[in-house]
C-alpha cells in the first residue's frame, strides 16, 4: 500500500500569522457519531453545524471547502517530548553531528515529520553545554522560526552538569539558554553528582525567568522521586516529567505512595510508549494506569527519534496511543486524550474541542471510530491556525480476485505486458 510522504500544504506559509479567510470542512464525523460541518476562521473554530448547515451563500461566503466525507475529525495532537538535535541521526555512521547546520536541517525534517502524523506543536529537548555549547540551540531555535506558520515549536535547555565545580559552567549555560530563547529549563538530574541539587538549581533558574520545568529521569530510586515531587509542588507554570519507566517495577505500594505524592505536586508526567530515548534496558513505560488513578496528569510522547538511542521509530502520535490501548489497557479515548488534550496542557497550550471558540487545531483521519483510526490511520489532513498544513494520503488496492469482486473492493488495474 503506497504512502506518500507528509508534505506541508501549499497554501500554507511562514508568516506566523493565523489565516484570515475561512475554511470550511464539511462532512466531518465526530467521535460521538454526528456528521458536521465545521467553519474556521481567524485561526479558531467559528461554528460547528450539521453536515449542510454551514454551506448556505456558496463558496465566497463560506470560503475554501475541504471535504471530509470519511473522515473523523479530533482535536490535533500534540508532540511533548522529541530530541530536536539528534533526531535522524542514527544513519550517520559515526558520531552525531552538531554542525549547525546538520542540526537546523535534522530538527526540521523531523518537526514536519511529526506534523504530518499530526502533531501541531512540539517540545524539542536539546542538550547544551560541552562539546555543543549553545550552537545545538541556536540550530533548533533557526528550525523553530522557519517552521513558524506549520507547528509550534519550543525548546528545552538539557545541561549535562549543574552542581560542584564541575556545574558552574552548565549553571552559567542554562541562564545564557534562556536568555537565547529556550523558553522551558530541563536536563537530566539522575547524571549530575547530586541529583537533588540538581533539581535545585533547574527550579532556581526557572523561578527566575518564569519557565517551565522538564526533567527527564528513569524514576528508578522512589526516595528521589518523592522529594524531587516535594521540591516541585506548586511551581507553575508547572513541571513535567519523563518517562518515568522504572517507576512501575517498584513494590506496589511505594509506587502508588509515589504516584500519590506527584498528583499532589501538580507534576506531569510524559511516558513513552514507542521505546523512549535511553538504552535498551530502559525501554520500560510508566504505569499509566496507576498513575491516572491517582490523579497524575499523565501525556504520551515519542522520545527517540532514528537516533542512536534508538535506530527506528515513526514519530507518531497515533501509534503511541495505539500502544496505550494496546498494551497498557487505556480506552481509545483515554490513549488519544494523552497525545491530545494531555499533550497540550502538559505544553501549556489552550484546550482544544470541536466545537466553537476555541483553536482551530485539528485532525483528520480517514475512518469511523477512534479505536479504528489509531489502529489503522494512513491518510490524515492537518490543521493549524485554521489552514490546513499537512496532507498524508494512502490508497490500498487489490489485484483481480473473486473475493473483491464479490466485495466490492478497490482493485489495481491489470498491466499488459510491454
């Protein structure tokens, strides 16, 4: 079955700015089973009708038409957690370039990738400090204005080192990260001499400028845990982390103890379904459903994508959610809500339904029902800002057979031979 890569649309552009003239998608159904129309303007959803309903004063008054006839149409997805400056490397053969350009080139090819599947924004975790300095950053931060009109992308500061000697530079490097425009302060505390002072001085940085925090950690000491979830209560505009995948293979009760004390904090946390982005024998995901029964927010990301970390992987939201569903027992709505609504408030993005009012951000999957289109979702349109910016098209065809006559089946035209 030919599957065209995901291009953005041409009428898209690079502006930034949301679309004035209107769209109207017509024929759309809703995961609660209604057919309608949908008109968006000004970057939001204007009005949402029966199918028909919309279409009244022809195309000058309703603007461009996008049929959707076959499609089910759901609040875009959102990506919390990509490797922007090493993603695409792994077919390198040998160490992975940071040349800037080599890094702008990657971080974008990889941002598309995932707007193809759906994803209209994007947290891009890059490392700073070492060998990199800041010129990683500054990479993904060219990548973010080019793609500006398509996705939303921001960046994540990841120092290697913040306490000692040994610190002072990361410390000093974070601040100057900031400053250059990452706009949310992470890294990884379980690699710093002292983790809890790394932390520390991620939660400093961030109170200064007012940034979120994203840490990534495997949550294999529950002890760390607890007081990294003490030292993160209340902070906003809030922390999240990732992926969390030891914390399911503790003694029951400390996990649910865990659990307890990061839905008290307000804490996020990120898993990651599709394999993650350590080794091998780091591939676990965070029990999900433990940690939503206790009221943790809990969001899907990809990790790793083609790295070193990990040589394959699609980038795909819907096959994360799929995995959810699949393997970690979530309802297709529950799996789909963790790339979605979970993904966006975990970015600090506004709320997205189909309905009036709100952001014009969405998905179209060929299929009926959810638990159909995260199992088999090839042809996708993507909306952002109200445009659409992403086409994916997939069409399956059947050589002669009596079994797809009978059905009614596509068939592929017989080739005579030359």
């Amino acid at each position: 079955m030919p599957d065209s890569q995901p291009q953005p649309h041409p009428s898209s552009s690079s502006s930034g700015a949301s679309d004035t003239t209107s769209l109207l998608l017509c024929g759309a159904q809703l995961t609660d089973g209604r057919t309608v129309d949908v008109r968006l303007g000004g970057g939001r959803i204007e009005a949402v009708g029966t199918a028909g309903s919309l279409a009244a004063g022809g195309t000058r008054a309703c603007g461009t038409r996008v049929d959707l006839s076959g499609y089910l149409l759901l609040p875009a997805p959102a990506e919390p957690h990509a490797h922007g400056d090493t993603a695409l490397s792994a077919d390198t053969g040998g160490p992975v370039s940071y040349d800037p350009q080599d890094v702008q080139r990657r971080a974008t090819e990889a941002a598309l990738l995932q707007l193809g599947h759906g994803a209209t924004a994007l947290r891009a975790h890059v490392r700073v400090g070492d060998v990199q300095g800041l010129g990683a950053l500054a990479a993904v931060l060219q990548a973010r204005r080019s793609l500006r009109g398509l996705t939303e992308l921001t960046a994540v500061a990841m120092p290697r080192l913040l306490t000692g000697v040994a610190g002072a530079e990361g410390l000093a490097m974070l601040r100057d990260a900031v400053k250059m425009g990452a706009s949310v302060v992470g890294g990884c505390p379980d690699l710093d001499p002292d983790p809890t002072g790394y932390v520390q001085a991620v939660l400093d940085v961030a109170s200064e400028h007012g940034c979120p925090v994203d840490l990534h950690t495997d949550a294999g000491d529950p002890a760390r845990l607890s007081r990294l979830a003490a030292m993160a209560g209340g902070l906003r505009p809030g922390v999240t982390l990732s992926p969390c995948g030891s914390l399911g293979r503790h003694p029951s009760e400390i996990t649910s103890r865990t659990a307890d004390q990061l839905a008290a904090a307000g804490v996020t946390v990120v898993c990651l379904p599709q394999g993650g982005c350590g080794g091998v024998e780091r591939r676990a995901t965070a029990p999900v459903r433990l940690l939503r029964a206790a009221g943790v927010r809990v969001a899907a990301g990809s990790g790793a994508l083609r790295d070193v970390s990990n040589p394959v992987g699609r980038g795909d939201p819907l096959e994360a959610a799929y995995l959810l569903a699949s393997r970690h027992g979530l309802r297709p709505e529950e799996a789909y809500d963790a790339v979605s609504m979970s993904a966006r408030a975990a970015l600090g993005l506004p709320e997205v339904r189909v309905e009036a009012g709100f952001p014009a951000e969405l998905l179209a999957v060929r299929g009926e029902r959810l638990a159909g289109a995260l199992s088999l979702a090839y042809s996708r349109i993507v909306v952002h800002r109200g445009r659409v910016v992403a086409r994916t098209s997939a069409v399956r065809e059947f050589c002669d057979s009596a079994a797809a006559v009978e059905l009614g089946l596509p068939r592929q035209g017989r080739v005579e031979p030359s």
